[in-house]
C-alpha cells in the first residue's frame, strides 16, 4: 500500500464507502482481448497497455480498489482452456498484480488479489489439491504484496470457505463473495448460512458477486447480513453485480440465459439503472459497492455519482459529465436540450428497437451441479458428437420445466 | 501514407473490402472522456492514452481507415460547447492526427482527416463563413498529410456540398457521408438527389453514416447508388451506421428517440446483427463498410469476420473469438457448449429483461431545421427558463404526431 | 325496407353516419356456432337463436346494417367445406334473411345481403361459372328482399367487378368492399385503381373490409378516395376493418400471421382504440364506417359513442356504458373510480402479461395468388402427406423472407 | 334437480370432473348488458334472452354448472350501485334462478345460487347485518330449489365464513371460493389457513375464483388443499380462475392493475392457454374446474376438450372446433392448412401487435383493506373534487412501491 493510503478494513470500520471496479473479461473480450468460453486472462502479459487503460477507466470512475485481472488464473484453469502460449499461472498473476498496482498508485486505490471457483473443485477434487491451487496464486499476491485478497465468483460455499481458509494464512484482510441469487449455493445452502460459514472462515468482508443483476444481488447480501447478525456475528459487505438485467433466471444465474454470452445487449443496464443500485445498496448497509460483468466505467461513474453527497467528491470522470444529463444543455437540438434534468432520465422506460423479440427468455434448467458427470471439466474442446448429445439434454431440460 | 500501402481509392477501385472504424465519441464517452451534449474531442490533447487505445482496438479489429478524432473540432463548435480548457480547434486536430497516423502505422490502415456540420450553418452564417470553418480544419489536416478527407455527419446536403468543395481543393481523395434515412435529407431532398450533388461537387466516394440503424443506412445507401448509377455518375459507396436499433425512428434519428443519448442500452446490436448488416452491405455493392455511435470495437471485429471470406484473412482480435461462437467449446457448463454453433446465434432473438418495457418508442416530431429559430446556436447553456418553455413545445410536438 | 326507414343511399347521400356491424363469423366461433377453417355459417338453420342474439347486440350497439349471416355461404363453398348436414346454399341464405330482417325490424336497421369470393375463383373457374354462384345467392336476396346488397372480402379486384356486375342486375344499390392494404389487391392493382374499377363496375359504395386493423384500412380507403376523385367519379365510402392490431402484416393480411385464427387474442382492440378509429375514419370522410372479424359488439358501441356527437344520439347499449368509462365513479375500490375519466383510458399502453411473447410476428409470405397450383381448391380435407408437404414450402417460404 | 341428475358431491365424490361455467359480468358487459364499475345483474330482469344465450353457450361448451346470475344482487349493493330501475334483490335473484334453471334441464348442467362480498361487510356492518343479507339472497334460491350454493369472491375469509354458516342452515351443499393469490387473504391469512377455517365453518368444496390467471389461481388452491390436508380435514376443491394474464399483479389481482376493467384485452388467454390449465388443475387434484371473468365459452370448451379423454366426451359445441386446431385442414390457404396439429398451436408464443406496449403493468398497491375509510361505501357517484384527491393518493401509492 502506498504510504498515507488507509486499508481496507481502516475504510470500512470508518464508515467510508468504498467503490469496487467494474467487470474485466466481460469489457476486455469486446475490445478484443479476452476468449469467451475459456474466460482467462492472459493479456494481463500479452496486451498490458489495454488492461492498464482499463484499469485506469475505473480508477478515473471512482474505483477504489484495482482487483488483479486473475479471474481463472489458476494452473488447472489454464491447462483445461487452450493456453497455447504456455504462459504459466505465475507469469499471468504477477503481470497483473504489476498493471494493478501502478494505476492503483495513480489515485486513492488499494490492489486486490483475487481468487475464484477452479475446475478442480468441479471435477471433485479433494480438499487438500483444490487448496493448493488458491496458495499457488496467494503466493503471487504475497510477493507482489498486494493490499488485501478477494475469494469470488463462488457458486459452492464449500469451495469459497476453503478459499478462505487458505487466504487467511496471508494475514491480510479477507473477503468473500459468492455469485448466488436469493435461494442459496448450488447445494441449496441459504445465502445468511453461506454468510455465516464464510466469516466463520475467516472473512471480515462477505458478499455477492455476479450471476444476477443488481437488485436482486443487493436483496441476496440483505440475506447474508440478515444470517450473519441473527448469528451475532459482525462483518462487511460487499456487492459487484452484473450490469445486466436478469428478472427471468433462476438459480444458476445469467449462464443459464440463452442469450448468455453473446447475446445480452438489450439487458444491459442505463447508467440511471446504477444510480437506484447505488442507492439501494447503500441504504440496505453495504459499503463496498461495485460491478461485475457487463459493468463499464460509465456505470461505476454512475454508482459515484450516487453517492456523491455520502462521500462528498465526485470522482475525475464526472469531469465529462453532467449529473443527471445536465450537459444536454449544450447539445445543438432544443427537445435534446429539454431532456437535461433528473425526472426525465429518472423515469425513462427505454425501447428495445427489437420488436420480435420478448422480454423474458426461459432459462436452460439442468439442475446439475458439482458431482454430476456432466461436469467434470477436461481440457478438450468438445466434440461435434457430444455437441449432438448436449442438445438432446437441453431440449429434455428445457420441455421439464414448468 | 506509409511507403508501400495503398491509397483509399486504388484500394477502391481493386474491388478490396475497406473496413471502417467504429464510434469514437459514445466509446469514449463510456469511458470517461468526452462529455456528452457538447461531444467535443479535446480528449486528443488532454488523454491520448484513452484515445490511441481506441484506435488500437478498432485496429485490431480489422479497421483499415484511423479517422482522425476530430468530430466537431471546429473552433466555432468548439467555443459554443464549453471549452474552459481554452484549446484551439487547431490543437485538438493537430493531436488527433498524430494520434491517428501513430497507430495507423501499427498496421493496414490509412488515416482519415474528417469535418462534419457546424453551428454557424445551422445559425444561418454565409456560404463563405462556413467554408472557412472547414478550410481552416482542412489545413491542418494537409500539414499532417492524412491519407483522405471525410466530409460526415451533415444533415443537410447543401452544407455537404460546401464542405465537399472545400476539401477537394486539397487535391487528396474525398467521401462525403450524410446522416439521413431513406426519407431524404432534412429539407426532403432524396438519398439518390442528394448523392447525385455530392458526386457532382467532387466527392468520390458517398454514403451514410450514423442516425439510423445498419439495415436502414443500406437501405439509403442503396437509393444513393441508383441515382448516381441514373445520372450517369459513378462513385464508390461507404456506410457507417448506428450500433442501435431504429425501427421506429422519423427523419431525424435517433437523436428524436426520448432515449437518445443516455438509454439507448436496449438498442445495442449483437455482434450477430453486424454478421448481417455486413453481408447485406456487400450484397449491395458498397465497399466501405464502417460503423458509428454505439459500435464498439467487437461490433466491427463481427464485420471483418463475416467478410473474411472475401477479403482472405481474419483480424488480429480473431485470436481472442470464435467464429459464430465457437470457442464455447471451451465454456465451464456443457448447455453452454452447446451454443457453440452459427445456427444457435444466426436465430436468437434476445430477451431485454425489462418486461415494464416497449419496443418501439414515439420519437420526438419538432419538424424544424436549418432556418427556424429555434435551432439558432449560442454559447451559453440552456436556462431553467428556456427548458420550461422547450418541454411546453415538445408537449406540443408529440401530441400533434398522428 | 320498413315503411319509413331511408335507404342507405338516401342516408350516406344525406351525410348521415351509417354504423356497420361486427364480425359473425369470430364472435360466432368463440360462441360455439361456426367452425374455423370452413367457416360456413350453417348456424343460421341450425342455432338461429344465436344468430339473432348476435344480431340484437350489435342492434343494441348502434349498427344500422344487419348484414345477412352469408359469409362463404355459395353451393361451391359449402361443398368444399364438409357440409355434412347437406344444406342446401338456399336454404342457409334465406334463414339468414330471416333473422337479419327480423332484428332489423325492431330498430332502425337496414338488412344488406352479402356476397363474398369464391373458391371457384381461385380455382380458376370461368367468369361465367363464377357469376353464377353470385347471382344464385343474389335471387334469394332478391326473394327476401333485402334493403342493399354488398359484395365484400375479395382479395382479386377482377373478382369483386364481376360480383358488381351480377349484383347491379338487381337494381338494389351495391357496396363493393375488399380486403386488400395500402399495397393493393394480390396481383399488385393498386387501391386507388380497384376503386376506379369497382365504381365503373356500378358500385355506389367502395371500401375495405377485413385482413388489416383498423387505421390500417382507413388509410387504404382514403387512397381509394383519392383514386375515385382523380378519376372524376363520386362513390360513398365504407370501412369495416379488423379489431386486430396488425402492424407486422404483409400484403395478404392476418391469415398470413402465425397467430391466425387462433391465438390473436394479445392483438385485439381495446373500445378506446375504437374510438380512434372511429374518429380518423370519419375525418378521412368515409360515411360506413363498421366492423369486421374480431369486431364484438362493444367495439360497435365504441364506434357509436365516439360519433354520438355527429349522429346526435347515443346507441342503446350505452345505458350499461359510462362514457369514457365514466361508470366507474362507482367502483368499489376508490382507486379504481379515479380511473373514470377520458384522459386516463385515451393515453393507456396496456401490458399484455406476456413477458416471452414479442410484439411483432414474421408473416408468412408464400406470395402466391390465384392461377398457383396450391390455391386450387378441394373438397378432401388435408392430409398427413400434404400437411408435411406443407411445412416444408412454409420453412423454405419463411427463410427467404429477407 | 331434475330426476336422475346426479347431484355436485355425487359427481365429485364418484371422483367425476365437474366443468363449471365462465364470466357472465364481463361477457355481459361487452354484449352490451352489465354496466363496469356496479357490475350489478339488473339484466336477468331487463334482457333474458341475453342471459339466456350466455347460459347456453356454456353449456355447450360443457358446463356442468349454470350459476345463477346474481352477483352483486344484494339489496345493499344495488341500492349503492345506481339502481334507477327501482328493481328489488328479490325480483333480480328470481329472475336469475329461472334462467338458469331453464338451461340446465337443457343438459347435464346443475343449478348453483351465488352469494358474494358485500358492501356491508366493507363498510364494516356487524356481523349479523351481513349475514341478513346473506340469507335474504339465500331465501330466494330455497323457494327457487337451487341444486347447491356457492360462496364466491370474497377477499376476506372472515366474511367468507360468516356466507357459509348462513348458506349451511339451507341443508344444501356449499362451495366457498375466495379471490386471493398464493399470498393470502387481505388481511395476509394464507391460503392453507382460509382453506382450513372454510371447511370448518361447513364448506364441502373450497377453492379459489376470479383476481387472478389460472397458473397462480391452481397454484393458489394447492396450497388450500395443502392446508386442509395437514389439518387433517377433508374437502373438494373448485378453481374459476380469470381468463386474462396477471404475472405482474400483487395481492389485490387485477383490479390494481392500471388496465382494468377497460383495456385487459391483450392480457387474455387463448384456447391453448386453457388447454395448460385444464391439465394442470386436474393433475393438482381440482376436480371442480371453470372460469370467471374473461372466460367466454370457447375458453371453456377448450377445458372440456382437455379432459376429454378423462371424462370420456366431448361437449357439443366441438362439433363446430377441430381439436387442437385440425379443422384448418379445410382452410383455403394451404399454409393455414399446415397449422392443423397441435404442436403447432401449444408452442405459440403470440404476438401484441402493440410494439408501444410493455409486457408488465406496475399495479397500485394502496394497501388498504376493510376497516379503512377509504373504503365505506356510498351510494353517491364520486365527485370531481373526490377524483382529484384519489388521483393525489394515487400518485402517493405508485411513488412509494418499490
């Protein structure tokens, strides 16, 4: 941490908001520098001036923590998606903990190391190989000495308190954040029981992150917090939804949308969407606010802009901004100009321009989760044969549901 | 131009695809640097990380043509829009040019000075008036030798034309591109009218950019052809659109849409929708093929994909995407696997998730243009006053709509 | 006629509004007398109590016309549709004068006899075979002696003359109504010209009924209009559309939409939609102004209502109708009563409770028209064989819609 | 009951299907006989042959029940609802009793009497004023013999109960059926306890009627059957559910929904719809199966047809309707021939039409039951100056929802 910087837990025990950072593979894969499908980031080496500007973008937001582009970073991970580089896990991690920290160092935020969910976990590892995979990578972050450690993106709390386990070993500040909607984990552990597991692990800071959109991933914390203090514990919070608006999912998230992932864009939230988050999320106790997939620096800004008057600043890129579309009272076409104020854009009910299209898709529902065969993970590409197979699954998933 | 490449022209006439480069102001405005309203590109000077790594992306997208970020640099635009910086116009376009031809050096691609419509036309300043606006931005453009000249973004013919003349003088190629629909431009003149004069005032290549949605431009991209192939002429055709969906638009765009510039998020087109336009494109015999506000650097990797087959090769950022979605193969979940097929992409029809939500909006229906009063440019912003008086007119408007 | 009762003539050449009626054959169908497919109205022997109470409603809603329940009631047609009662085309005819007569006895009603297109026709029958089976159906109107005759839902204007000229030999006066859009008949003549046709034919009355929603078919009137009046020629002018809202039609109408016949409910006109219509009809100067398929008596009413002022009196049916919802002044639930008023119900976009629904269907464009092979009717009903046949130029149909 | 009928427990204890009948007020209203907002049946009086027809159109659609039309008949309702004819309960409910008698012994159709809530209970009369009134309509369907007594549409299971003991001193069978969602009655009793306090006040069938779509109502009387069973009682179950779309309605159904009672149009459910119903309320266990409001008699034959198989017949008016739509076998168009099978019309996803309308309605929530003076009803219609203050409280409740 740079000197004269406050930790993270310094910022929460004050009271402070703090601003997480937007979401990385979703926003580098549409400027041409993630794989969807393998979802790993080897750019953090091959690319780092796009990372780095991207980092920037949300320092520029408002961010106050730069999380190390590691999301799948793990050894297992590399090898099952087609890392044809033959970079290893260590040279990923360190590049990124490298980009994160300079830009980190350019404004008033903190680094964190992230950890997630590992195909080993999946394919039923035991206990003892899936925590050596998050010590390989904690390794990286104690090295680089990074200001505190994040396990997210988990979709079994098991996995996530055994993450946390490991990262407790570091000394330094843990958080937790599970990407689980109102009804609980794949095993159908409630989201306060999960809370409660996950500070019993040791997490001063549990949350939500992904998979849903962003009312429904305050309402999930709601519940965490709910557990954590009927349980007499205490902790932080932290929420990093998606930017995508998902009322039609059920349990497994926004993977399950057959427009997942390629196909999202009329679910992409406004930037006046961000502001009802913001504040939703702030009056319901959470602190740490930020965003996950879909989230561009432009909602982050949106968030900061919310909770201006909490904070007291806006951040830099409000410089480009008028609150509440108030910069319109530039633009060259009167009716424009009449939209510059807060009730019109705080009331906007945006057309789709896609007059075939519904507004609820039916989510795929194979119910399976870790232990099934389907899931073990393997590191071949599949096959046109188990393409065929799949699709005669899915069209059975899809014809059970009710 | 590099030593060894090839001018816009004697690609042109080779038959050669030229892709086009996306939207730089909505980018970079989601990014934090420019300000919707006044859209102005001081960006150039004070953030050309942000800026050359935009044109990088779209680089590497497969764009052939680095338009200089310029749009509405004009120093009469400029002084109307704010610009506390103090920067002159000369400045700005000096900065983008370096910036364009620093990364157009990184690969095939050609740079691209452009002028679009100014205040003073609109406020109803002398021919000779607005030609030395664009006089004064082309001489910039000749001191840093761009490849070719872009007159783009203009309303009204009659100013196309004036800039068009302007910019021949320089002796370098020129397009010129209005943003109309198939209605013709904002004084009725047709599509095939209005390309006829600009092929008549020296423009080589003509076409359509902005305003309207990808198969809307085609479509008046189309009418432009036909009449200049019954004058007799011959031209070279160009089309750079929306990334937004505007079925229900009138004769003035998207800028008439109440979702216009800060809900437009339903609208976004899937990289599948920009398969389509770009065979439509082709299909229609214009080769030049770029995009506007709202494409996004994956938008434009989409058109280099879908035309690979004629051009023999993909772009960079293919390494990091599979074609029709292939590379899901690789994805965690096997029902996501099974998406990893043209077929399943080329139909989806994607939900919005807002199901409080429409499909068409009414746009707004002033029915002015150049000459009212209404539209008369000043400097200072809109007062609470004058936005009273706008929402009485626009109440007007939209109930006199049939 | 009723001793005392004005023709229709002598009513439109007055500038009297004359209310059609609504559709038999849909409220019928929904009521359990008509079957869809045939949809012969053999109920008229059968089931004359509904018939008559049909009728009654739409006596009670305002309508002047009792059009006879003849609708596809020709020998030619009953053949072909599995009559398996071995009625006799007379025998339907004149029961369904029967009841027409009767109600429009106990009001101020005319009774109007109608013809409509032939599966002889689009089997490519000889005029004379054709004229036939109208002038059959005609000698028992004439026998009956109905008030006026109408020859309406053709999509072929050649038909529809030929049907004019058998009629005009009665020496009633004849309305002439197809059902075509702005686009004109199935062979391409265009609105404008079918009414020049239909009027010189000896037609007093042209218009359009059935296939397209309500605004749709007044702006195809309105260019029949134009077409008589360019030629020189005067004609009064009818209208009685769908209470289907139609905007994804191509030129064949509702049949060709996926939803046809049964699953149009999410399209049906709400009374205040009628009142639009209403109003738009009668600015646009048509005088005969009625209903078609879909139409239910409120709908008539609704009509009523909104040229009670012109008309000077309100319909019967509006003793259990508060104007613009007015009645709900007495509503149980208060916040139900501040719904009684005009502005709330003329400005409500109502929610359709669909979410996974569209707003917009793909039609089916088989485009082919009499003289195709598929359309030469047959009395077998449709087999396995031809039902896969079918779906297979459906499929082919549908791909090649662009 | 007509000699060697069997009577409603009989068939349901013999574990016969009883099919009941749809919405009389609704259908009414839109033939022109009802007026919205009293709701009260004065036509059972005034118009016969209307209410008349309505019966035998559902019992060809395969009634077993013709319910006298008597909603709303009670002397207090009348006299607050505007009853200029000066018509007493007694004369309405008479009349009423015969009608449907009349068509009962024309099929194998029961006579049902009908109380339901009253102004009284609202406006907070005492107990027994509310039971006089109960027992006043009751007098008239003992002197009429009806064959049993239904209870229907109450919100509040208090009042519910209070029916039921006055209707139990009859010695005739008794159904009760409130109109409640999954969430329970108004004052938040659920349905499992409703259901309980129900058959312990002497109801022998208990279910669900009106409010509500037919999914949500069968999901409704689950959770009764639920609640009687682990009470260890035991009871009949009956659903009449809406024939309109509610997913978007909170505990109140559909008359918070902005669009009732005048623009539900779009919201209402096709044949195909019903057919899902059908099954899904048998497979429940719901042997009393019908409709209310919104349900005309071809969405009833659609329920018969379902259960054809299980009840061994078809009603009669599937003479004039091929199941699952087979009679397009015979429609003139061979591509309207091809939707002749029923996977066809059970995978339709309809569309609106209506591209300015959303999917979803916000519904007002004023959340305010009996005991509220909002609620003391009048008989004066609500003034002007009342409206105005409703429409103040209305924007307060739509504000204050979440």
């Amino acid at each position: 941490m740079a000197p004269g910087k406050k930790g993270i837990l310094e910022r929460l025990n004050a009271g402070e908001i703090v601003i997480g950072d937007g979401g990385f593979v979703f926003a580098l894969e549409k400027r041409g520098y993630v794989k969807a499908g393998p979802w790993t980031p080897e750019a953090a080496v091959t690319h780092p001036e796009a990372v780095r500007q991207l980092h920037r973008e949300f320092l520029r937001a408002g961010s106050n923590v730069m999380q190390t582009f590691t999301f799948y970073a793990s050894d297992d991970k590399l090898e099952n998606r087609g890392n044809n580089l033959r970079l290893t896990g260590q040279q990923v991690n360190e590049a990124a903990c490298d980009l994160a920290r300079e830009v980190a160092n350019e404004g008033d935020a903190l680094v964190a190391g992230g950890v997630s969910q590992t195909p080993s976990y999946l394919s039923c590892k035991s206990e003892s190989e899936v925590k050596a995979i998050f010590k390989k990578q904690m390794d990286v972050f104690m090295k680089k000495n990074v200001d505190f450690l994040i396990a997210e993106y988990f979709e079994h709390v098991e996995e996530a308190e055994w993450a946390v386990q490991v990262l407790k070993t570091s000394g330094k500040p843990v958080a937790a954040s599970l990407c689980i909607g109102p009804e609980g984990d794949l095993n159908g552990v409630s989201p306060g029981d999960c809370a409660v597991k996950l500070v019993k692990a040791g997490a001063q800071i549990v949350g939500i992150n992904c998979h849903f959109d962003p009312m429904t991933c305050v309402k999930t914390v709601k519940l965490m917090k709910e557990g954590v203090e009927h349980a007499g514990l205490k902790a932080h919070y932290m929420v990093q939804p998606l930017a995508y608006h998902t009322p039609d999912c059920s349990c497994q998230g926004f993977i399950d949308l057959p427009e997942f992932p390629f196909a999202l864009e009329p679910r992409i939230l406004t930037r006046w969407d961000m502001h009802k988050y913001a504040r939703e999320a702030y009056k319901v106790g959470i602190r740490y606010i930020g965003g996950c997939c879909g989230f561009e620096p432009y909602h982050i800004r949106a968030v900061s802009e919310e909770l201006a008057p909490e904070r007291g600043f806006l951040p830099a890129a409000s410089e480009k901004h008028g609150m509440w579309g108030s910069a319109l009272e530039m633009h060259t076409k009167p009716w424009v100009r009449a939209r510059s104020r807060r009730d019109y854009w705080e009331n906007i009910l945006p057309a789709s321009g896609r007059p075939t299209c519904p507004s609820f898709s039916t989510p795929e529902n194979w119910g399976v989760t870790k232990g099934h065969a389907d899931l073990i993970q393997h590191k071949e590409a599949t096959s046109a044969e188990e393409i065929r197979q799949l699709m005669e699954k899915q069209k059975k998933a899809k014809t059970s549901v009710k």
